[in-house]
C-alpha cells in the first residue's frame, strides 16, 4: 500500500467572543442534541460524513466502546436535520480544565455545499462554549479547539477561519493511504461499484 503526506492543523478558541456567526441556510434545518446516547445513530453519523474522506479510525470500535464513550458526562452530539433527515452533525469532548475538543464535524455528502455547514459550526461552537451550564459540575469552558488535515473537504480549513479558529499547530507525517470506506461500498459521490 502506497503512502500519502497528510497535514493536520490545530485549531482553537480561547473566549467566546472568538467565534463569528454563520448566516443560517435557507429551508427547514434544525439543529438538534442526540441526548440519548445510541452507538448505532453515532455510528451512521461517524461512517455517513467520513466515509469519503477516508474516517476509519473508529470503524473498528465495538457497541460496548462507542456506548462507553458517548455515556461519558459532557460528551455531546449535535446533528443538523433538513426537512428531518439528518445532514451533518458535530461531537463535542469535554477535557481537563474547562478545554472542549470538538472531536468531529462534518455533512453527509448529499446535504455539502449548501451553507449548512457554517451553521452547524457556528452552533455546535457555541454550544462547546456553554457545555458547563448543561453539565454539572464542569468548570466553565475557557478554550475550545479542534484539528482538520489534509484528507478533510476543500472547504473545511476556510469555514473553521470563518468562525473565528486561529490555527496553534501543524504536523506533517506520512501516513499508509487507504481507499475511502463509505458507510457501504460505493456510496460516496463518485465511487463505482468495483472501482
């Protein structure tokens, strides 16, 4: 198997007065908290936005794992819904010292490019930013921060600046380069069936 250089960024916030507003997308999208936790929903959402930008790292993850993980106090997933059908959604993780890591964030390929995307951003930042006052016992939030690369949509770096992320870091390693798993084989835009 071939390699690919793969640039990661890190990116962060360190008071809400960071963060820059999106303009909301036309039609009916909601953005709504998953407040049950449900590896099953989690999954599709994780395998949906990242199968074709090559997300595998939780591909592996057990139903006992993504359960453990998602029933962790603060973690929080908030999904954005057109015309009730989930398009994107964004996952935040509570760390040490009021820090919250947006783990992921994305859309689902069909609902990209129509300005739901910022918006998303803009409001799962914000909620990273008031996470203490539906948790309690968390310190207030003091720093959110979150890392793209390379392998992430074109538009992805440009939308994260929008909202008002400074980048903090750059790596560039080599990384072995596989094909884009998709939540099924071919399911991505673009993919053929054996191709």
């Amino acid at each position: 198997m071939s390699s690919v250089t793969v640039t990661t960024w890190s990116l962060e916030q360190t008071s809400p007065a960071d963060l820059l507003p999106a303009a909301a997308p036309d039609g009916d999208v909601r953005i709504v908290r998953s407040e049950v936790p449900s590896p099953e929903f989690s999954r599709f959402l994780y395998a949906s936005v990242g199968g074709d930008i090559r997300w595998t790292d939780r591909l592996s993850w057990s139903y006992d794992r993504w359960r453990e993980y998602l029933e962790r106090p603060g973690v929080e997933t908030w999904v954005a819904h057109d015309r009730g059908t989930p398009a994107g959604f964004v996952e935040l993780d509570p760390q040490a010292e009021g820090v919250v890591e947006i783990t992921y964030f994305g859309l689902l390929p069909a609902f990209r490019g129509r300005r739901i995307g910022g918006h998303l951003l803009a409001h799962g930042t914000a909620r990273a930013w008031d996470l203490a006052e539906r948790w309690s016992g968390r310190a207030p939030t003091k720093r959110v921060w979150l890392h793209t690369c390379s392998k992430d949509g074109e538009f992805a770096m440009d939308n994260y600046l929008r909202r008002g992320f400074r980048l903090f870091d750059t790596k560039v390693e080599e990384e072995r380069e596989a094909p884009a798993p998709g939540p099924w084989p071919g399911a991505y835009p673009g993919a053929r069936p054996g191709a």
